[in-house]
C-alpha cells in the first residue's frame, strides 16, 4: 500500500494482527498508516517515514534495515531498546522514542510488593497452606530496612521514592557516584557494586541493558551481599548472571530472589531457577498494570501528532547510551513535515 506524496507514511509492528493498538483513529486521518507482523515488515517499512514497535521486544528491525531508506523515527512501546538498538541504527539520523514513564509506578509497586513479600515470608507461607502446616516463625521489619536501587533512571527513583514511603533508608546505584540526591540522597558507582551490596537488606536491579550492566550482577558482587539479602531483578535478564545466582543462593550466599526478567523469555520448563529455594519467579510483568496497552497506545499517539505536527517528540532516546537521558528533554528535529 502506498501512501500519497502529502501523507506521511507510519508503519506498526505487531506481534498478533488481531491485537492492534487502540486509539490509533486520529493518527489514521492524517497519515497513512500500515499494520504488518514480523513477516510483512519488509514491504510495509519500505518507504515509511516512522515505525511504531507495538511488538515490543521484536528484534526483526535490523533484518529490514537495507528497506528502511526513508525512516525518520521509531517509537517502541517499551521503557528498554536494547532489542531494538544495533550499529546502523545507532549510526543513522532516525530517532529513537520508548514508552519512559508508563511503567514507573507499577514497577516501583511491584518491587514493593515483593520486598514486602519476602520480609514477610508470603510465599513460604503459601506454601505451608498447601501443605497444610501450621508453623509459627518470626518475620522481618520492612521498616528501617535497606535497599539499594541499580539504576537512576525514571524507574529506580520511583521505587526509591516508595521504598522511603514506607520507612526504607535508600540509596542508588548509577554510572557516576553523588551525594544529595533528592531520591538516593547518596549514589554509588555501579562500576564498583561490590564494594556497597553489603549495605543493602534488598539489591533492586532496575537499569537498562547496556554493555556497562550486562552481567553486573555476578559472583563477586553476589559474595559481597548480606547472607540474609534479597535481590529484585525488573530491569532486564541478563544484567544477572543466573549461573551465579543460583550458586549463591545454593551456597548461602543470599536469602533470596524476585525474578522478573531473564536471560531467555519464556523461561524455559527445565530451567533451575524454577526449583532453586528462594527464588520467586514471575513472568515479566511487574510493569504491566491493568490498562497498560491502552496508556501506551495513547502515548504513541500523542507523539505521532507532535511529530505531525512538526513539534518535538518526547522521550528520545540517546541511541549510544541505550535510554532517555535525564535533564531537558533532547530535540527531536526530523519530523513529519521534512
């Protein structure tokens, strides 16, 4: 389908042709837009002028790159790009948005939520009612508790700031170390993890995949948590080393662990994290709140006719960073009418 010379031209990954996004009704009226799965991307994305990764966490953009001659922008409907992200692209003039802000809040409750659970001995406790057991044990306060936050973003200053909520001494974890934070108050170099895990009651893993935190989380930095220590993982699987991490909690090394993210999605059935003790196991969901399709369809949207509008786009990716960095919003400059 060709789009007409005064129309630009929106192609929309989706991973189910039934399951396009909503809302899509006033973008439609003002540019042509062409929904495709992986298999037509091909055709659709020749000649378009934005893309809109409704599938989320598809990987099939590089493989179409050489068809993508007149792509300006690309919006994914995810807080993390590293799926998206690869040389040419970074190398390109296309800009990149993501989905920053949809999800903060119900992660940050989700890491509550976990954090409470594990204090709280939830899950044992579930698993002594199927057993039908009844077995006294003492819990731990959350209050005056400690956790340490990987991650400064968006993200990690919400579940900073809710941790605290709830009585939590908080620091953060990022690529430069500061002190006054009004979230963290103090930030430590992620680069020497290490040397701070000991702190923590929880470690929360919530930076995005780059090279600097691929595999951060790995034995020496395992070794250096409390015996009693929790880790949360919703950033991305393979910012944990899992072979690690089971051997850790196997050794002692750690209590446990609230998985969210892992290195392969689904998690496969054979996988040991399913019976490794401690280990809490869900299904990359923690910021998928009821009405989450929605908020994010409407984000697309709203930037689509910013970008039609020839206005900047929010939330732009800085591509060799791998995020949206913090401060002024980055200008968008190519849009829809050049």
């Amino acid at each position: 389908m060709a789009g007409s010379e005064d129309r630009p031209v929106i192609t929309v990954l989706c991973a189910d042709m039934n399951r396009r996004p909503p809302h899509m009704q006033a973008v439609e009226e003002r540019a042509t837009v062409r929904y495709c799965d992986t298999g037509g991307l091909a055709a659709a994305v020749t000649d378009a002028h934005a893309l809109f990764l409704w599938d989320y966490f598809s990987s099939a953009v590089r493989q179409v790159w050489d068809r993508a001659g007149a792509l300006r922008w690309i919006h994914v409907a995810a807080a993390g790009v590293d799926k998206l992200l690869f040389d040419e692209l970074i190398d390109s003039d296309v800009i990149v948005t993501n989905a920053r802000g949809v999800f903060d809040r119900p992660i940050a409750e989700f890491v509550l939520g976990s954090v409470l659970a594990f204090a709280k001995d939830v899950h044992r406790s579930h698993d002594l009612q199927l057993a039908r057991t009844w077995k006294h044990r003492e819990t731990r306060s959350v209050a005056g508790g400690t956790a340490l936050v990987v991650g400064t973003g968006a993200i990690g200053r919400e579940i900073a700031r809710l941790l605290r909520a709830v009585g939590m001494e908080v620091r953060g974890a990022g690529r430069t170390a500061r002190a006054a934070d009004p979230d963290f108050d103090t930030v430590v170099a992620s680069d020497e993890l290490a040397l701070h895990v000991g702190w923590a009651d929880h470690v929360v893993m919530a930076a995005p995949l780059t090279p600097a935190t691929r595999g951060l989380i790995d034995a020496p930095v395992l070794a250096a948590m409390k015996p009693t220590a929790h880790l949360v993982n919703i950033g991305r699987g393979p910012c944990v080393v899992e072979d690690h991490l089971i051997a850790a909690l196997a050794g002692g090394q750690i209590a446990g662990a609230s998985l969210d993210v892992f290195e392969t999605e689904p998690l496969p059935v054979d996988h040991p994290l399913w019976d490794t003790p401690g280990v809490v196991v869900s299904a990359h969901m923690s910021g998928d709140a009821v009405g989450w399709l929605d908020t994010l369809a409407r984000q697309f949207t709203d930037n689509a006719l910013r970008w039609l509008d020839g206005e900047d786009l929010v939330n732009v990716v800085d591509k060799r960073l791998g995020f949206v960095p913090p401060g002024p919003r980055p200008s968008a400059a190519r849009t829809a009418a050049e």
